[in-house]
C-alpha cells in the first residue's frame, strides 16, 4: 500500500469525523474503536510527516554509476595498447552499449607525476547500481561472440597484461543537485 504525505488538518478532521460517528452510534463495540482508529491516524500522520521530511531532506538524487579504471602503459606500449583499445574494446563497450548494459565509456589521457601514475583512465557507465545485478551473465555471450570463448578471453586479458598495469578503479556514483 502506497501512503500519499497529507496535512495534519485532514487526518484531524478524519479523526473527528470517526470519534462523532462512533460516539453517536447506538452499538456498544463501536465505542472500544476510538482508541485504536486514533492510534493509526496518529501512526499515519507521523509516518506521512517522515516521509515528506525524507523527501525534501537531500538536495540531490543519485545518477549514474561510474567504473573509473587508472591505467598505466608499459614503456614504448602506448601505441600498441591504444590499438587495442580502437578495436577489441571498442567492439566489446559499443555491443555492451547496444544491448543497454552499459550507458557509456570512453578513453582519457593523463599526465602522470610520476612512473606509478596512470596515464591512461578508462571509464564505464551504468545507468545505476541495479546495472550490476547479473552482469557476469549478460557480459560473457558477448565476450565469448568477440574472444571465441571466455577461455581465450582470459587469454587475452594475459597478454594485456605486458602492454600495461592496473593501478586500481574506482566506483562512483554522479549525485544530480536538484
């Protein structure tokens, strides 16, 4: 049952209408009904208060949720990486993207400060936490569609290894102020 927040006056004016009846009413089990149809009213109007209150609470609502990949490219592999991502990757995030698992991605050049830095960020985009639920089950057919099995997928994501280093990711999801 959805309870829509109403004004205290309503739920009084409620109130008083049911304590009128019953206290008219001619039968004498009614009268035993006062005390706990005010105990809900009363429930009702502390919960429709709280929900409202939660509502206006936040001055944001949650978005989008990122995976943020730091990547750091092995010396003179670069180019050599970067040809993988313009094709096997590109081809993997674009069908990801046509089947409405992924919102997005895309590909960032850093500078680095220093030799354990990435210099390349790769970002994915889900429409929000609920994109994760199952995702291993809806990502393989088409890993084992690219790759030829998730065997040779494992295969491959070895051999990138000697292209270049996960530094780390990162979650994070975008809060849209209101």
């Amino acid at each position: 049952m959805l309870l829509v927040p109403c004004s205290a006056q309503v739920i009084v004016y409620i109130a008083r209408r049911i304590m009128c009846r019953s206290s008219a009413s001619k039968f004498h089990g009614e009268s035993k009904m006062k005390k706990p149809v005010l105990l809900l009213l009363a429930a009702i109007l502390t919960l429709s208060a709280s929900l409202t209150r939660a509502q206006e609470d936040h001055a944001y609502t949650q978005g989008p949720v990122v995976i943020v990949s730091f990547v750091r490219t092995e010396p003179g592999m670069f180019e050599e990486y970067m040809r993988y991502l313009a094709s096997t990757y590109k081809h993997l995030m674009d069908d990801y993207k046509k089947q409405g698992i992924i919102t997005d991605y895309a590909v960032y050049q850093a500078r680095p400060r220093d030799p354990q830095d990435a210099d390349l960020i790769l970002t994915v985009t889900y429409k929000n936490m609920a994109a994760f639920d199952d995702l291993q089950a809806r990502t393989d057919p088409t890993a084992k569609k690219v790759f030829g099995s998730l065997t040779k997928a494992a295969s491959a994501s070895a051999e990138r290894a000697k292209m270049r280093k996960d530094i780390g990711s990162q979650m994070v999801r975008q809060l849209i102020l209101k």
